[in-house]
C-alpha cells in the first residue's frame, strides 16, 4: 500500500498578466539605463583624454543627463534654461524606438500594456532624475552646476518620458487609430506633420544661406578655441544647439519674430544686442534684412498652397479637405507656441531665448489656413469634375459595349452577315419579303414543300429566342448566363 500523498499549499506566484506587464515596463524603461551607461563612458573618456581626475565623474554624468531631460540649471547662481535641443531629441527618438519594439514583440497588445510601457520608462527616468540632483547636490562646493528647482526637473522629465514612449505607442498603434479616426482628422494630422517638416525646412535652408555667407565671422569664433580640444568643444556646441536655432528661425519663415537676449530678428528688421562667443551667433545677421530675404513668405505661401493641393486627392468631399486644412494649420500654430517653451529659455546674463510665439502663431493659422483651405478646396473642385467626366465616360462605353454585343447576339441568331439595308432600300426589302411569303404559300397550296436558304424572322426578339432553341437542342455552344444586373440593364439598352 502507497503512502499517503502530503499535499503542500501551492505557493503564491504571481499572476501571468502581471508578469508580463512587469516585463513590459522593464523592457520599455531599457534605454534608460542603457543612456546613462552611455553617458559615463563618454565623460570616461574625455577625462581621460583630457587627463584630468575622476573625482566629479558622477556630477558631471548627472548634469549631462539633467541636460537630456531639458531640465534648467543654474550655473554660479545664474539660470540656465536655454539647452542644447539636440540629445533630447536623440533620446525621444530611442525611446520612442523601443517602446514601438516591446509592444511589437507582445501578441495582441491593448491599452493595459502601452499603459505599463509608459509607466516603464516615467518611473525608470523619474528615479534617474531624483540619483542625479542627489549627486549634484553632494558634489561639494566646487561643482558649481544644479538644478533650478526639483520640482521643474521632475516636470520635465515626465514630460520628455510621456513625449517619447507615447509616440512610440503611437506609431504602433496608428494603423488601428485609422479605422476609428475620421478621414478628415487622419488627412489633417499628416499636413500638419508636413507643414510643419516644410516650414523648419525653410527654416534650415535659411541658416544654412546664413552660415555660408558668414563664414569669416565664424571662422573667426571658431579660432577662440585655440586647440584641437577647444576647437571641437565649440563646434560640437553648435551642432547641439542647431535644432534651437531652426525652430527660432521657423517662426520667421512665417512671418514672425525670433530674440536672443536685446536682440531681435524678423524678415523685415533686425535689432542688435551682444551676443556669445559661438559660431552659430556669429551666423546671426547685423543689418536690416534685402528685400529677396523677406520673399521667403511667399516661398512659404507656395509651399502651403503646394502641399495642399498634392493631398486633394484623400478627399472625397469639400468640407472634409477644409477642415483637414484648418487642422492642420491649428497644428502650425501650437507648434509655434511651444516652440520657446522647448528651444528657448534663460541666457544667463544676455536674457531671454525665444520666439514671438503669440504673432507667429497668430499669422501661422492664418497662412497656412487660408492657403491651404482654399487651394484643397479648388483642387478638389478639379479632381470631382474629373472624376465626373471619367465616370460619364466609362458609363457611355460601357452602354456602347453592351448594345454592340446586343447586336452580335441578334446578328448570330438571325445567322445574317449581311450589312444592315440603308433607309432607302428599305421599301425594296419588303418587296423581297412579301414575294417570299407568296412563294411560300403557293409552295403550301401546291403540296411541295420549299425550303428557304435561312430562317426569316420578323422581329430580333422572335430571333433570339430561336436561337435559344437552337442552342438547346445541343447544336449549338451555350453561352454564359446574364445576371439579374445585366439583365436589368439589357432593358434600357434595347429600348434605345
């Protein structure tokens, strides 16, 4: 006899659902902890490059990745919020890339997973956050560098960690948002995103006429550095803060107003002020703007209206390819309100980055809404009488298609290969008809029988129905059956 099993209470494991939104997170929150890797072995190596100490290793690693988060300092008690625009872009562009990946890799993800992918890489930035002011704070009297605020860096980390992995939920998501989204909200969003793509196009073309045509004066600042070191310290500057600059310059391909501390910079006038000691604001101009600078607004009116009118074609009605216009000028214009909120800030001692969000927003909306609304409208009036035309015509060959076979069938019935009798030889052919009949019926009255050289047939109707006789009795090759649409169709095409 079998001993008596003992059986154990099961232990507690935790549920699969669980599990794998744990792992979800975790997998999202990776390009968190790969960043900061990345940022220490870089400031490795420039310290020993450089040969200086390790000693402010940390701190320095824990500024650089406040400068990720866009997270304003303060340098000797002087703010700091005009940051390089570049590396956070960079790390939005990764994380978005990696939560796109782990929702890919999940089968049938739903909103509970985006949900903890989000939470992944907030939570695993906020904690980095809270590590680097701790190490700026204990970094000793000597590291000059902190936060302006604990509460403005927490801030900003949320939203650079929302912006991020909720675009990265977007992307994978956005095929399903298609059948649920209106086609006029789809269509708006995309010439949103191109309106947008064009303008800070112009934007960089602009400063890049601007750095060419100052290339002394940049050369000059460039030989500030002395070095090599030097040298690509502020050339690397300059690439980091090169998307600030598109942006500010943006605002002015729409007619708006761009300022840098006293200074002030639009298509129409330029006011100086002092500037620092880096290559990009030696590209800035001194002098009123040519008159060939302030036609940039209307390279700007042609793109718009260019834009608009290549996507026409989404469009099957007129108030829908409206109003996808007018949303996509709405979306013009909170970019350019959050433009200085994300590209500006403080300058020390200089003052204020930014942009005159309100004017440009303002005269964004009207550009872009009015041009594009009324070159969408008029190109779909285009596309709609096309389409009409084209549609009048397939129906007219196709009725001529359908009475052109009506015709073959009765002329195959009938077995005539003849040309159809003009109207004058018409009264002839009822002479013919009429004496055959006689013959006929002499032939009946005189006990012969004549046979006639084809049947004859008074009407095409009486014809084809022979033929379908004909055609049952198996000496004949069946066709294929009309369906009730053709039939029904056959109708007025016989009528006419």
């Amino acid at each position: 006899m079998s001993p008596p099993r003992v059986i154990r209470p099961a232990a507690r494991r935790t549920p699969a659902g669980a599990r794998s939104l744990l792992w979800t997170a975790a997998a999202a929150a990776l390009p968190v902890i790969v960043s900061v890797l990345v940022l220490t072995a870089l400031t490795l190596a420039v310290l020993v490059f450089s040969a200086r100490g390790f000693d402010s290793l940390f701190a320095v690693v824990a500024v650089e990745w406040l400068v990720v988060n866009r997270v304003p300092l303060t340098v000797d008690e002087v703010s700091l919020g005009f940051l390089p625009l570049l590396p956070p872009l960079i790390y939005v562009a990764v994380l978005a890339r990696q939560t796109r990946a782990v929702l890919g890799d999940i089968e049938e993800p739903g909103a509970r997973e985006a949900g903890a992918a989000v939470a992944g890489v907030t939570l695993a930035g906020l904690l980095m956050t809270g590590l680097a002011t701790l190490l700026v704070g204990s970094a000793g009297s000597d590291f000059a560098v902190r936060e302006s605020s604990l509460t403005a860096a927490l801030l900003w980390t949320v939203a650079v960690a929302l912006f991020g992995s909720g675009l990265g939920v977007w992307l994978y998501f956005r095929r399903d948002l298609r059948e649920v989204l209106p086609v006029w909200v789809r269509g708006g969003i995309h010439l949103g995103a191109a309106f947008v793509a064009a303008v800070w196009a112009i934007a960089a073309l602009l400063l890049l006429i601007g750095l060419v045509a100052a290339w002394g004066p940049v050369g000059s600042v460039l030989e500030i550095g002395k070095d090599f070191t030097g040298t690509a310290a502020l050339a690397a500057i300059s690439i980091s803060y090169l998307p600030n600059v598109v942006m500010a310059a943006a605002t002015l391909a729409v007619g708006g107003e761009a300022h840098l501390g006293e200074a002030s910079y639009s298509l129409f006038a330029v006011s100086r002020g002092p500037m620092p000691e880096v290559p990009l604001a030696a590209a800035l101009p001194t002098t009123d703007p040519h008159w060939v600078v302030q036609g940039l607004l209307l390279v700007t009116v042609l793109v718009a209206a260019g834009l608009a009118r290549a996507v026409a074609h989404w469009f099957r009605t007129t108030a829908d390819a409206v109003k996808a216009a007018w949303l996509a000028a709405a979306i013009v214009a909170l970019v350019m309100v959050l433009s200085p909120v994300v590209a500006g800030g403080e300058l020390g001692v200089l003052g204020t980055v930014g942009t005159g969000s309100l004017i440009a927003a303002g005269t964004g909306l009207a550009l872009f809404g009015v041009i594009g609304s009324a070159t969408i409208a008029l190109s779909l009036a285009g596309l709609t009488r096309r389409r009409e035309r084209a549609e009048s015509e397939l129906e007219r060959r196709r009725r001529r298609a359908g009475v052109e076979d009506a015709a073959v069938a009765v002329a195959e019935a009938d077995g005539v290969a003849e040309d159809p009798a003009e109207p004058d030889d018409a009264a002839g052919a009822d002479d013919d008809v009429a004496a055959q009949g006689d013959e006929v019926s002499a032939g009946e009255d005189d006990g012969t029988d004549l046979a006639p050289a084809g049947p004859v047939a008074d009407d095409p109707a009486d014809a084809a129905e022979g033929g379908a006789d004909a055609g049952d009795s198996g000496t004949a090759e069946e066709g294929p059956e009309e369906g009730p649409e053709e039939s029904a169709e056959e109708g007025p095409r016989a009528a006419d």
